[in-house]
C-alpha cells in the first residue's frame, strides 16, 4: 500500500469533498440551476480576485485565457511590452509573436524577478505600448513578482496591466482591484484546488476599451459574447461550460471562504518560508528568491553529483512524494516543491522527510533531520 502526496505546482492535491462534488449526477448548462450555481461561483471568484470586475470562465487550460488575453486586448501591429523571467513569461511572447505583435521584451535570467524600475522606463521610453504582460507567479522558477509596484506604475499611463496568475491566485496574494491589474488570469488546477479544465479572466473597465478597439479574430474566446450573457439576469456562458468542474468549483470557493483569505495567505506565507529554511538547513541553494511573497512554489538547485530525475524518482517511488522537475532551461537543473492550494504543515514536513532520506539513500552528505526541525521550528513560530 502506497500513499502519494502530490507536491507539485500543478496539478495540485484535490480535496475529497470537491472530488465528492464533481462526482454528483450532472446538470443541464441551460437551467436555473446552472445559473444559480454559475453566479455563485463569479461571487465566490470575486471574492478571490478581490475584484469588483467581470470574471469570465473558459473550459481550457490556463494557457486558454493567457492568448484569450491577447486576441481581446490588442490589434495586428500593435505595440506590447513582455516582462519575461521564466518559461512562462516566454509565453506571453510567443502569444504575442503568433498574433503579429510588435513586442518589446524585457528579458530576465530564469530565477530573477521583474525590475518594477525597468517597465517604468520602458512605458516612457515607448509611450505606444497598449499593453504590459507580467507573470505574477512564475511557475517554472518559483518567482513571484511584485504586481503591486507594477500596478502602480501602469495605471499612470493609458497602458493595460495584465498578470497571469495561473499558480499565484489563492496563495500568493494579489488585490486584482487596489493593485490596478486590468486583466487577471487565473486556472483551476492550482490554489484553487480542482482538476485541470477551467480558466478565469477578470477585465476591469480600462481594459474593456481596449476589446471594444480589438481587431484579432477571435471566435471562442471572445470576451465580447461572454460579458452579453454573463450580465444577464440569469448569468450563463456563451457556450457549453465543464459543468461538473463548476459544481467542484463552488465546493472549493466554500472552503476558501470558510478559512478567509487573511489566513489562506498566512498559511501559505508559512508554507514557503518553512521549506526555504528547511532546504538552507540541508546545505542546498535555493533557486527562487528568498523572499515572503514566494508562496506557491519552491524552487531548488539540485546539489553536483545528484541526478535530478533519479532524486524525484526515489522519493516518488519509495516514499510516496512526487515533486516537479525543472522546466525550459532549468530542466534537470533544479525541482520544484509546490505548495498552493490544499496543504498544510504536516506536507511540508514529509516532504522535507522524503528529500532528506532520498539525499541520503544516493550519497549526498547531510545531517538527517536537519531540515525537518528546521521546518517544524518555523511552524511552530507561525503557531505561537
């Protein structure tokens, strides 16, 4: 009998009670029912954006609403500004270069957060940007950016912010409204604790002027048919919604509810704290910043002399801890601990067991134990 704990930045662990929910006998998508249900989870989405905006569901994959972002907000030729540090940062770029963008890069190494101080200068060095792309939560490294600096910055210029946030909404804060991101993007299998299936975008007034002017065909992912029958007095979608993921949806956002955001990002504060301390404590080097935001995800370097795939192997195979690898140019580099969504301390710490037990098992040189008591000595400050 083996138990497995998924501690990777995405899929992430599913609660059973939305498992249990997204089991129960389907609905039709054109009832009262649905709709009842459908406006309950943007209130309960809203509550998570903190945000007073339009959020608007897509049955994809969080990539889904990142180039539903692109064919809404910008025209053929049109001047943008990519804030790249990380595969997913890349992303944005190759979005913009597949539609005909005109994008002006501000490139960073994988594991370096934005420079605020950079879109600054570019915004006035090149005051025909329509639109800033910034990673949030950059899942590849671990790095999470500070939107609230950048937001600040953006909104003193006719320029719209947009913030994938894909492993970043529900665990590493970010106030969509005060922090003046027009566009948020947000998917389901993260801290929002469901399967793979679902994405959101919240669009704030500024940025709707921007889709009025749009240009790029779009037929799916067209915001324009979403806002018709999202206002409506019986909000529904343009088109056929993963209905069971829904249900799961309105479960999830209950539990979020019930604990309060105030606490959710306390814990996940202490999450990623306790593993960066834990992983220090075992002489390995951090690759994501050491920094409080950094909640979602834990990026390490893997030691000399270790192979990376045989070290998530052995603690997949042997104690039950599955951990992501790296991605882009960091593959086989560093693993990456996720940490967003449905987890707590007592994760942590068999994770922390697990890696100190595989280190030992293939030869690498630490002290068993060592991580662990340093993790729990932080939960146990978080505790006091």
């Amino acid at each position: 009998m083996k138990k497995r704990f998924l501690m990777t930045p995405g899929p992430t662990q599913i609660p059973p009670e939305v498992l249990l929910a997204s089991a129960q006998p389907i609905i039709h998508h054109r009832t009262a029912e649905y709709s009842e249900l459908f406006a309950r989870t943007i209130e309960g989405l809203k509550y998570v954006f903190q945000t007073d905006n339009d959020i608007f569901f897509l049955a994809s994959s969080g990539t889904g609403a990142m180039e539903s972002a692109v064919v809404n907000l910008c025209s053929p030729g049109d001047e943008v500004l990519i804030c790249s540090s990380g595969k997913f940062g890349e992303r944005w770029q190759q979005l913009a270069e597949t539609y005909g963008l005109l994008a002006r890069v501000l490139d960073y190494p994988y594991g370096s957060p934005v420079d605020p101080e950079d879109i600054a200068s570019s915004l006035t060095a090149h005051d025909g940007i329509k639109v800033v792309f910034v990673t949030h939560s950059e899942t590849s490294t671990g790095v999470v950016n500070d939107i609230e600096t950048i937001g600040d910055i953006v909104d003193k210029t006719d320029a719209v912010l947009v913030a994938d946030s894909i492993s970043g909404m529900g665990s590493a804060e970010l106030r969509t409204d005060s922090w003046h991101v027009d566009v948020a993007v947000a998917g389901s299998q993260k801290a929002l604790m469901l399967p793979p299936g679902l994405a959101f975008v919240s669009v704030s007034d500024k940025a709707w002027e921007l889709v009025k002017q749009s240009t790029l065909p779009r037929y799916y992912f067209d915001w324009r048919k979403a806002r018709a029958v999202i206002r409506q007095d019986k909000p529904t979608t343009p088109f056929t919604p993963a209905v069971s993921l829904t249900v799961a949806l309105d479960s999830s956002l209950a539990m979020i509810r019930e604990e309060g955001l105030d606490n959710l990002f306390r814990r996940h504060r202490a999450m990623g704290r306790a593993t960066r301390e834990a992983v220090k404590a075992l002489g390995l080097e951090l690759f994501s910043p050491d920094e409080e935001r950094c909640s979602s995800v834990t990026a390490v370097k893997v030691p000399d002399g270790i192979d990376d795939a045989e070290l998530r192997r052995l603690m997949l195979d042997r104690f039950g801890v599955q951990l992501a690898g790296g991605q882009g140019t960091m593959k086989g580099e560093i693993i990456r601990v996720g940490h967003c969504g449905f987890y707590n301390y007592s994760d942590i710490i068999v994770t922390i067991t697990a890696l100190e037990l595989a280190l030992k098992t293939l030869g690498y040189p630490i002290e068993i134990g060592s991580g662990v008591s340093r993790a729990e000595a932080i939960f146990a400050e978080e505790a006091s």
